[in-house]
C-alpha cells in the first residue's frame, strides 16, 4: 500500500474512531462530574482525525510534523480519559474495551508516524 492510500485508510478510520468517541460521550450519565468528561474525551477523541485531515493537506513538512504530534497527543489525552471512564465503571466494559483497544493502535501508529519523521529529520 502506498502513502496515499494509506492516507485514505487512517483517515477513514480516524473519523470512525471520532463517531465511536461520541457515541460514547453520549451514552455517560448526565451530571456535572461527567459533563467535565464528556467535553474532553469528545474534543480530544475527535481532534484527531481532523487534525490529520490538516496534516494530509498540510502546506510544508514542519506543517504536517507538527500536526502528526497533536495528533499523537490528542490520542494519549483521549487514552487518559477512557482510562477514568473505565474506572469509574459507568459504561458497558466490553464496549469500552474494543474503543480503548483502537484508541491505543491508532496512538501507536502516530507514534510510529512520528519515530519516523523525527529520524528523517536527523
């Protein structure tokens, strides 16, 4: 597979990943405590698909590194969050337990994305 397509895939399945992250902030209980919650893990779970669709039009190389690590850093933040959700033990495990699975493999491939720019940039 090359770059482009690539591209496509990660894209696609950032935005899924977004939806499975809203879906969930909608399915929390409502009360304050969790309205704190929900506001973050939405914007962060979120955050990272659209701000890899940036990367992928970025307008130079520092451009797209860069977006490539909010990305990361919104993938750990939304990882955070899952973790206090799942603690607090208010949502379907089994559910959580396949989003927790993805947040991590997609944190991993921008990880992966950024290892890899950081060395080209040596």
């Amino acid at each position: 597979m090359d770059n482009k397509e690539f591209g496509k895939q990660l894209e696609s399945r950032t935005k899924k990943f977004a939806i499975s992250i809203i879906k969930l902030s909608a399915s929390l209980p409502y009360t304050s405590e969790y309205k704190v919650i929900k506001n973050q893990i939405t914007k962060s779970g979120t955050s990272i698909g659209a701000n890899y669709r940036e990367a992928n039009r970025s307008r130079s190389k520092a451009d797209f590194i860069n977006r490539i690590r909010i990305c990361e850093s919104e993938a750990s933040e939304t990882i955070y969050w899952l973790e206090i959700i799942f603690e607090l033990n208010q949502v379907n495990f089994e559910k959580l337990k396949l989003i927790l699975k993805e947040s991590n493999e997609i944190l991993a491939i921008f990880t992966s994305i950024s290892m890899k720019l950081k060395f080209k940039q040596l």
